[in-house]
C-alpha cells in the first residue's frame, strides 16, 4: 500500500514529538490504543487558563505510519485553537487531509479518541481543581 | 424471545420434503446429502453445543466421521446439486474443524456467533479504545518506550549482554500478565460453559461475553508486546 506524500511528509518530520509535564494541571493526557493492531498514542495538550486556547501540543504514538502521521497532524491543528474547537476535529477531516485509505481510518479514529481523552483530562483537572479552591474559600471564611 | 444459542431444530429436506433434525447431514427419509443449511453455524454443524471447553479427542473423531461421510469422492456420480451439496459440507466442515479446534479462535467465533464482536465492530476499532483497561494501556507504552531505549543502546554501540539483560527484565512482567490472563479466559470460559447448563438470563450471558470480548482484545496487546520483545532480541 503506497502512503501518500504528506503521510510520509508527517512520518519522517513529526512534529511536536515529545511529552508535556503531565501533573501540571494546564495539561490534559490522552492515552489510547487500538487492539486490533495493538498500536498505542499519547497526545497532551497544554491550555491556557486565562483565554481557553491550547498553546502547546505534543504526541508519541508507537504504530503505524498513519497513526504518526494523525498524531502529528492532529498537535499541529491543535495549537491556537480553543478546547471547544478541539472536540470538533473529526477523524474525517484527518482521513481527507492525508489521503488515507479506507484500512487505515482505525488510525485516524485513535487520534481522534486521543483529542478527545486528552481534552476531557484538562476538563477533568480543571474542575477538580475549581472544586478545591471552592472547598478551601468555604473552609475560610472570610472575616 | 428466542434465545441466540437456540438454533433451528428442524430443516426441510430439499429433494423429498421430508423433515429432517437440523443436525442432521442426510435426510433421514430419502438419505440423499442435504445441502448446507442457510442458518447454520459449527458447533451445530459438528454436532456439538456452543461450549468453550471442548473435548479435543471427540471433536476430532466428529471431525474425521463427517469428513467421511460427505467426501466428493462418494457423490462422484452423483447429480450436480448432491456434488455441490458435498463439496459445500466438506469445505465447511474444515473451517468448522479449524476454528473450533483452537481455544482462542473458538472465543472469536463465539462471541461473533453471540453478535458481541462483529467483524465490522473489529474492522472500525468502535469502541476498542473504551473498553481496554487504561493500566494496560500505559503498560504498553511504557513497554515501547523501553524497547525504543534498547535501540538506542544498541545503536549507540552497548554490549549485547547489556541490551539483552535489559530486555529480559521488561519481559518478566509480561509474561506474568500473559499467565494471568490465559488463567482469566480460561475462568471466564468456564462461566460460560455454566451458564449454558441451566437457565440464564440474557442478561448474565451478555455480562460473560462482555468480560470474554475485553479478555480478547487485552491479547492482542499482550501479544504484541511479546512479539516486539522477541524481535528485538533477535537482532
Ligand atoms: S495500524 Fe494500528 S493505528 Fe494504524
């Protein structure tokens, strides 16, 4: 099966190869597999609190080219954006940008699933973290 | 409703209209060969329930009576639709044979057979990446990285005996988890064998196929990781 060029463009030139403090609570992890294949990516997103836009985006997938190729497309189009128009990248738009063959969609599907479980991270962290401050203002009342 | 394990008990013979057991290969009245029935499936076909443990020895022996039985050398004179009906058996009765043989490919079977992993399910990856466990997910990449540093040893010139001791140690626990795990089909296997034994709700028996399925696909990663351990190793 022939990779098309921007596949093989990704697959040599990652970008944004690479891991982001994953305790910094500005940071949401994604970690996914893909069982038939056993293939497995990492993608982190760092957001920044005040304006809600990712600024940083790195990932490490150990799979096939198509799945790196996603994977380095996807932290590319993830920079600058918001988290609400993170969740709206859809394993299609990343099928027709990379010319991808109808076997190779579970690839683009993982980085899909990895956007979106790096995302809920943050979301998660985020509102754990409001929780506590919440807790902690209710814990000292103010004089 | 009717339950999925139920297979049609009665077919109709085709050439004389008589009916005939569902299992049955020849029809009992006029003992011409019986095509494939439409409905079919190879536990029934070898005569067998749909069980996870099978004893090997009778499966063959069913294995070696059909075989006999339909073999296109008997039906050489035949008339074309009887040929065609043993040419049809014989070669469904050695995909029934194969799969059914080995204990993972009949768990794949089944659980296609029970509609809870559908080859199209496989094929999109639907669903895949919720149900394995997120531990076996970092384990695995853990693992990668590890086996990517093995390469950098080895390409920065480290000794075998250093690489090699390292990639033996990553081995050990997924080997353990290996053993852990073929334990764990094997329980769950049992489950399933119980169940059939007496009346079941739909939903105890969609509980067991759940925890096989997820069993099923946590092996393709544990044998991958294996798989790319041995590779390195033989370098
Ligand atoms: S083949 Fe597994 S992600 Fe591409």
């Amino acid at each position: 099966m022939a990779y098309s060029n921007k596949v093989i463009d990704h697959y040599e030139n990652p970008r944004n190869v690479g891991s982001l403090p994953k305790d910094n609570p500005n940071v949401g992890t994604g970690l996914v597999g893909a069982p038939e294949c056993g293939d497995v990516m990492k993608l982190q997103v760092q957001v920044n609190p005040e304006t809600g836009v990712i600024d940083d985006a790195k990932f490490k997938t150990f799979g096939c080219g198509s799945a790196i190729a996603s994977s380095s497309l996807a932290t590319e189009w993830l920079k600058g954006k918001t988290v609400d128009q993170a969740l709206a990248i859809k394993n299609t738009d990343i099928v027709t940008e990379l010319s991808l063959p109808p076997v190779k969609i579970h690839c683009s599907v993982l980085a899909e699933d990895a956007i979106k479980a790096a995302i809920n991270d943050y979301k998660k962290k985020q509102s754990v973290t409001a929780k506590t401050v919440a807790a902690q203002e209710k814990a000292q009342p103010t004089v | 409703m009717i339950s999925e394990t139920t297979a049609p008990t009665i077919q109709e013979c085709r050439w004389c209209g008589a009916g005939a057991p569902a299992d049955a290969s020849f029809c009992p009245q006029c003992t011409k060969i019986l095509p494939l029935p439409r409905r079919r499936d190879y536990f029934t076909f070898l005569g067998v329930p749909r069980r996870l443990n099978i004893d090997p020895a009778d499966l063959e022996q069913r294995f070696r009576d059909r075989s006999r039985q339909f073999h296109p050398d008997y039906f050489y004179n035949a008339p074309l639709a009887e040929r065609r009906a043993s040419l049809e058996r014989s070669s469904y009765l050695n995909d029934a044979y194969r799969t059914l043989k080995q204990p993972i490919a009949r768990i794949a079977y089944l659980l296609e057979l029970e509609g809870a992993l559908t080859p199209a399910d496989k094929a999109a990856g639907a669903g895949a990446t919720k149900v394995v466990p997120p531990g076996l997910l970092e384990e695995v990449f853990a693992l990668n990285e590890e086996l990517d540093e093995v390469r950098d040893l080895r390409s920065g010139g480290a000794s075998k005996d250093e690489w090699t001791a390292r990639l033996q140690r990553a081995r050990q626990p997924i080997e353990d988890k290996r053993a852990e795990h073929e334990r764990r089909i094997a329980e769950v296997s049992r489950q399933w064998d119980a169940l059939l034994g007496r009346p079941a709700g739909d939903a105890e028996r969609a509980g067991v196929l759940q925890a096989l399925g997820e069993l099923m696909l946590e092996r393709n990663y544990i044998t991958n990781l294996l798989a790319g351990i041995e590779r390195e190793l033989s370098q």
